[in-house]
C-alpha cells in the first residue's frame, strides 16, 4: 500500500517545486538595460531607477559625481551615493537632487573623496529594489521605495559608521534634529525649467540613535553642529558601533516641508522596510501583468518586460496628495501652489510617436491624468509644453502636444477640457511665444508659405514637416469636437503643406530657401542644418498622416518601395553641417544603412511598405530589427531610449503592431514575436494576440483573423481592441506576395480621405 503514495508524492513534490520557480512578470525586468553609455555613445542613456510606475521620485546609485548627468554607468567601478533623482535624459539634466552614501572608517564627505568600490556580481537591480556590497566600507546598501518615498537600509561590517547626506549646490539647507533621529533641509537645484523658488523640500527619518553628527559645506566640516545654510551644504551622521543596521525612511515635496512629513506618513508611516519592499513589487507585478505573454524564450521575455519598465517611468507625477486626499502641485510653469495634477519630464518630439499611444491603450486612467496635465500648464503658464523638465526646456522641435490630445481624445479619453486644449494648440498656430521652444518657432513663415524657410531657420525642413503633422492633428481634434466646417478646411489643406519640402527632382525633403528655390549645395546624406539629429536619409518618411499622398509624390507603389529599399543599400555617409551627433556613430554600429533606429525620425519607417501593398517587407523587417538592435543587457539599445519611445516601438511590435499615425486611432501589422499575448484592459476587457506555426524564421504573415473570421485589412483598430476581441496570425517562413487589397484595407492616409 505504502508504494500506491510514491508517485502522488513525487508529483507533488514536482509540481510545488515547479510552481516556485515560475516567474512573475517583474522577475524578466533587469533595470540595468541601457546603461553602458558615455557622451559619444549611447546604449539607452538609461539609469536603474527604484520607484513606482510614473512615480515623482526616482531612487539610483551613482557612480558619477553629482553634477555629471551621465548618473550610472555600468563601466564604472565604484559608487559614490544613492541619490534622488529626477533626470529624464543626460541631454537635460536632472533638478531637485540630492545624495545618501554611508562610509566607514575615516569620514569622508566629498563625492570626490566618497567613493566605494563595487562589483556587479553583489549588485541586484529590480524596479523595486536595489542592493549592492560597497566593497571598501564592507556595507551592504538597500534600497526601495513608494511613489514619493525613498527607503534605505545600510547594514555595516566595521566601527566608525557614518551615513553622509550631499544636498548639493545652487542653495541648500540642511538642519540636524538628533533628539527626533531626524534630518529636514532643502535643495535648489536644477539645470532649467523651474522659477526662482523651486525648491525640494526634504524629510529623513533614521531607525537609530546618533552617536554624533555636523554639517558641511564645499570648504569645510563643521562637527556638532546642527545647521547649515549654503550655496552647498550637506549633513553627516554617525552612529555607535552597536548598531550595525540603519534604516532611513525619506520623503520630498515641492510644496512645502509640512507636504514632505504629510506624504511620508502616507506612504510609508511606520511600515518596515520589508513591508515596503513587498509592496512596492506587488505593485510592480500587477503592473506588468496588464501584458500576459506566453512565450520559451527567456531572452524575449526579459527584453519585452524590461522595456515595458522603462516604458512605465515617464512622464513622471509632478503631483503630490493633500491631507483630504487632493492632488496638488508647485507649478513649475508660475511658481504657484495649484489643485490638481501635473506631470513632467518628456519630450513629445520622441514620444508622441508610440510611448503615449502605449500609455492610452495600457493605462488610459494615466493619459486621462496627463491631458489634465496638459491643460493645466496652458492655464499656469500660457503655452503647451513640448519638452518639460520641469517646466518649459530649450529641446527639440515640433508643438507635438496637439498629437497627444488628439489620440487620447480619439480613444475616447475625453474628461478634460479639451475647448480649452484645442484653443492651446490653435494658439500654438497663430500667436508669438515668448521663447523659441514654447508654441511654434517660425510659424509666420509657415503659415505664409507653407514651409520654414532655411538658412534663415536651423531644422527648417524638419520643423515644416512635423508642423504638418500637427496640422493634421488639429484637424483632427476640430473634427472630433465638432468645430465649423471652415476651420476643418483650413487644418485640411494645412496638413499637406509637406509637399512645399518636397523636392521631385532628388526624390528627398529638402531645404528652401525664403524666395522658394530649393536651398543648394543639397546632399540626402547631410546631418544637422535644416535637419533634426538627422539627414533627408531619415526625414523624407516624416509624412506619418499621409504616406498615400508621400506615395503619389514618388509617382507610384513600385517607385516609393525602391526608394525605401534603397535606405538600407546606399553607404553609411554621413558628413555635417555642423556639429557631430552620437547618433551617427550608433547609426554605423547598427550596419542598416542610413535607417538610424537609435534615433526617432524614421522609427516608424519599417511599417511603411503596408501601405504601397507590399506588407511582407513590413513583417521581415520588423523581426529582423526586433532581432539585431534589442536585447536586455546594459547594450541593450541601439542609441537613446528617450522616456519610453525606444521601449515603446519594440512592446508594439512584439506584439504585432504600430501606431503608425497617433490620431488615427489604428495600428499598423508587423511580425508578432510571441504566441499569445494577452492585454487585460482598464475597461475590464481582454484583448489576445494568438499565432499558430510562430517559430524561429517564421516572420511572414500568411493570413489573419479576428474572432474566428477572415480579416483583410493591415491594421486594427483601438476600438476593435479594446472591444476585448481575438486577433489570430498564421504565420509562414515564406512571404504572403498574393495579397488582394481593397482600397480600405490599408492603413489611413489623409489623401484617400479627400474627396477630389
């Protein structure tokens, strides 16, 4: 009888210890993605970042010095804090830091002086939680944290422990409160983007009694004493050698000292680390499990939920809760105290593309809050934003918000005021900004001529292109909310205002000159200048609302697909009009000819080949950029990561599909990587993605279905997803070359809509 048990306890045994090793959607995230950079090269420009989804306080190591923006490099050796940061991008800066770094031994309080040695192999980097051994000081340093709360937690091998506190430079106060085992101060810095009184107002809380304690500045430590005012000021701790364990609980407001304490209280209160801990990756968990994939390569699964992190950091909350549960924030834009939410740190020139389509069709709870955002900076400070951090920055081009509103509002994300949007990006159109990066820089040459003129405009061509797009935008708002027939019109016929860049006899986007002769001497392979970090190579695709009408500049399907064949055959030339850009060079190191998918101009480039009936050269190159410039490693990116875009383009396509055209409210077939994937929506619905015969090699699309019928069309539409449908692929290692499409089953171009 006993032997009747042996193989129901075998089973069980096997099933439990199978079960313990499955992994949640959080276990394939590795935060180190990206972050093997320097100032000529980039790998993502990417940090590992402690923190909530969209959280307004992220928490690194830093193994740079604290006014270097590159904060984490994987290459370096050693660490020299764990600090507060809100830096979107090196190429922006960060504002509000400040550092935590415990030493042992000698005091040393300088980030020059500070630094420990580190080896990845004792380095763990989750969303949720970091670790590392500060080999030096043989201290184990842990972080977590909430979505405005920092946790550490130091555990020391030596005497002579001190945690030292860098509040840094441009204004600083730091006051020592021992009989409270606390410390408050504030920090005033920040690159650009915020009024005179922006200030991080600061709380630490430590688990431990002090031994002794003082304060510094960037000449001198003073000891015993409890406060310092200074251009740069900073705080040390030290604690007796009994107490090998200290944790600090921390929190920050831009509101006030009294915000700090109140957030802290709510966020963590008297919850242990591990409590923190713990929640902070359920909260994770459930995040990334609005995406469920079934998939056997480990590989895919890493990259695709690593980039789905980095997808879920920006825009980051600017807004803090009040005790009556209130949003309220510091406006960045007026320098005000204001009721309701806000949002910072992005650049819709990158993300517009796919990273806030990812957000309206993931989290749309988040957009809904991000076009309130929106509207809310219109009314604090005048103008929309096209780069924020936090307010107003001098970065790239485009009034790019008109595309987000309009998206949003297409997918039925419409409780904000979206009269009082639309009259922003009408304002945008017509009015002078006090600055050239606030509404639309040459917009009296744009509006008269149909194109920005060059010499007299650096990226001219660039801005006349993208500002077509944005015409198409409000179009398309001013349809969806009704406007009269002759405002419709006029957006209308502004949207094709890109072919005034159009030059026929090259076949590329070209600069003109202000009397309407193309600018000379031209080359395609040109960067800068007219151009936007990037070349007519990259901008003649920028036509993302009409790439029918791009089609019929080109004079037919066969002549536009040759002309995007050839991208990836002409040689990788890239002389300058002026300043070098990085991403030439990570342009070369990819080998795709002058196709630069480390940068975003021509991101959407691959699935352009639906459009002229040739669908298969969509699918194959897709999975072969998928393939070649994605991984989850510290490589893991062929050049910027730019806030979610880059994350963003390869969670579409993984998938199977893209956003081609924000405001369209469709998406565009690729190559879908994995078997099933399931989205679990905020409507309750799910949508599944299934494909039958999706093994290695098998990039073609044969046929498709949704709900069990023959479905044409290449692309599908939010309203169809979010109806909770099944959309099947039945994919093939030979390409589908007998397509019969109808007129309506490609993708939307304004030129099909027109009625001649």
């Amino acid at each position: 009888m006993k032997r009747l048990f042996i193989i129901p306890i075998i089973l069980l045994l096997f099933t439990q210890c199978h079960i313990s090793e499955q992994k949640e959607p959080v276990d394939y995230v590795n935060t180190l993605i990206g972050t093997n950079n320097n100032p000529s090269f980039s790998h993502g420009n990417t940090y590992p970042a402690v923190t909530h989804p969209f959280g307004m306080n992220f928490w690194t190591p830093q193994t740079e010095h604290m006014g270097d923006t590159w904060i984490y490099v994987y290459n370096s050796d050693s660490i020299r804090g764990f600090k507060q940061t809100h830096l979107p991008s090196p190429w922006i800066g960060d504002y509000g830091a400040f550092s935590i770094m415990p030493v042992s031994g000698t005091l040393k309080v300088k980030d020059t002086e500070r630094a420990a040695a580190f080896s990845h192999a004792e380095e763990i980097a989750t969303p949720y939680y970091y670790s590392v051994k500060l080999q030096d000081y043989e201290i184990l340093a842990e972080m977590t944290a909430t979505e405005r709360c920092g946790f550490m937690q130091f555990t020391f091998d030596n005497d002579n422990n001190y945690i030292v506190l860098d509040a840094y430079h441009q204004g600083a106060s730091v006051k020592i409160i021992p009989e409270e085992q606390m410390i408050v101060g504030y920090c005033k810095n920040r690159f650009a983007g915020a009024p005179e009184n922006f200030t991080n107002f600061f709380v630490i809380q430590f688990d431990q009694p002090f031994e002794s304690f003082g304060v510094w500045n960037n000449e001198k430590i003073f000891e015993k004493k409890h406060e310092i005012e200074n251009t740069y000021a900073g705080g040390y701790i030290k604690f007796p050698a009994a107490n090998k364990k200290v944790s600090l609980k921390i929190a920050s407001s831009y509101i006030s000292l009294e915000q700090a304490h109140q957030t802290l209280s709510l966020e963590i209160g008297e919850k242990s680390f591990e409590d923190i801990k713990s929640h902070s990756r359920q909260v994770w968990n459930k995040h990334l499990s609005k995406v469920e994939i079934e998939g056997n390569n480990e590989e895919q699964l890493r990259t695709f939920y690593s980039n789905f992190y980095r997808t879920s950091l920006y825009p980051r909350k600017f807004y803090e809760i009040d005790e009556q549960g209130t949003p309220h924030h510091f406006s960045p834009y007026n320098g005000k105290i204001n009721t309701g939410y806000m949002y910072t740190d992005n650049g819709f020139w990158d993300t517009f593309r796919s990273a806030h389509p990812w957000l309206t069709l993931i989290v749309p709870s988040i957009s809904r809050e991000i076009m309130q955002s929106l509207v809310n900076t219109y009314n604090e400070g005048g103008w929309l934003p096209s780069w924020a951090s936090p307010g107003y920055r001098d970065s790239m081009i485009g009034s790019h918000a008109v595309s987000l509103i309009t998206d949003a509002y297409q997918k039925g994300i419409t409780d904000f005021d979206a009269e009082k949007a639309f009259e922003a990006v009408v304002k945008d159109c017509f009015q002078p900004a006090p600055k050239k990066y606030i509404g639309r820089y040459g917009y009296k040459e744009y509006n008269e001529k149909g194109y920005i003129p060059y010499p007299e405009y650096e990226q001219a061509t660039s801005m006349s292109l993208e500002y077509a797009y944005d015409d198409f935008c409000i179009y398309r708002l001013a349809e969806l909310l009704g406007k009269n027939q002759d405002t419709l019109d006029m957006f209308k016929e502004r949207a094709k205002n890109y072919i005034h860049s159009f030059d026929t006899t090259t076949g590329f986007m070209r600069p003109r000159k202000a009397d309407g002769s193309w600018y000379s001497p031209f080359t395609p392979y040109l960067w800068g200048g007219p151009f936007t970090e990037g070349n007519s190579w990259q901008y003649s695709w920028s036509v993302f609302h009409d790439i029918q009408g791009l089609i019929n500049l080109h004079g037919s399907n066969e002549a536009f697909v040759n002309k995007m064949d050839s991208l990836f055959k002409v040689p990788l030339n890239a002389p300058l009009y002026g300043r070098y850009f990085n991403e030439i060079a990570e342009m070369h190191n990819a080998s795709f000819g002058q196709y630069a998918h480390g940068n975003q101009p021509d991101q959407h480039f691959a699935y352009l080949y639906n459009y002229a009936g040739q669908s298969w050269k969509t699918q194959r190159l897709v999975r072969k950029i998928m393939d070649r410039l994605y991984n989850s490693t510290p490589n893991g990116y062929c050049g910027d990561e730019d806030n979610g875009q880059t994350s963003s383009w390869y969670l579409f396509s993984a998938i199977g599909f893209y956003p081609v055209c924000p405001g369209t409210g469709q998406y565009v077939f690729g190559s879908p990587l994995f078997n099933t994937v399931k989205l679990h929506l905020e409507n309750g619905k799910t949508f599944t993605v299934k494909t039958f015969n999706n093994k290695p090699g098998n990039c073609y699309i044969d046929n498709i279905e949704i709900n069990g019928e023959k479905y044409t069309p290449l692309y599908i539409s939010h309203k169809t997803i979010t109806e909770g449908t099944t959309l099947f692929f039945n994919m093939s290692s030979r390409p589908n070359k007998n397509l019969k499409l109808d007129k309506k089953d490609l993708p939307y171009s304004l030129s099909n809509e027109i009625k001649n």
